[in-house]
C-alpha cells in the first residue's frame, strides 16, 4: 500500500469513517484531526494487502497532542476506510512502538 494514495484520499476528503471507529476514538479521546496528522505524518508499519474487504495497513504518527499513535485504515483505490486507531502499548509492541512482540 501505498501512503502516498491514503494522504491524497485526506487531502481530496475521500474518506469513510464508520460509526463503530468514530465511537472507538471518542472512547480513546482520539480526534478526527489526530487520525488524520497521523496518515499525512506517519508511516505504514504493518501491510495487510490480504485484508477484506479492502487491503489495509497500520500506521505510526503522533496526534496533535505529540503522543503516539496508531491508525489501522483500508484503501480500494478511491476512498480510505478508517477502521480503527489507538494508543500502542508497551505489552502488545517494543518500546519502538512500532515492532509487535512476538
């Protein structure tokens, strides 16, 4: 996948937020914003071009607060689908944050 085509989907407001991951983020106190500087900052960390229905991806920027994050989003060419986004932790990834334990 290509971050490259998920910022252009930012810019041009090609985006499918779900009820589900928009609740997920206010859970987390995660703002559209943060998701957002996260794709136009980051970088894909994980690659999941067999996901259904779309490929997707995970990727590591940082909210606007500068605290970490990760954004999981799919990707079918036209629009990025944002399905979730959360605060890594040091049980699940290295203190990277960006390598999973194995």
């Amino acid at each position: 996948m290509q971050l490259t085509n998920l910022r252009k989907c930012c810019k041009e407001g090609n985006i499918n937020w779900s009820a589900h991951g928009l609740s997920r983020l206010q859970e987390r106190g995660i703002s559209v914003r943060d998701v957002i500087l996260c794709i136009e900052h980051g970088e894909i960390i994980e690659d999941y071009p067999n996901d259904f229905p779309h490929p997707s991806c995970l990727i590591y920027g940082s909210t606007v607060d500068a605290q970490i994050i990760h954004t999981v989003a799919g990707y079918d060419g036209i629009y990025i689908y944002i399905i979730t986004a959360y605060f890594p932790s040091l049980d699940k990834f290295l203190p990277d944050l960006k390598t999973r334990r194995q």
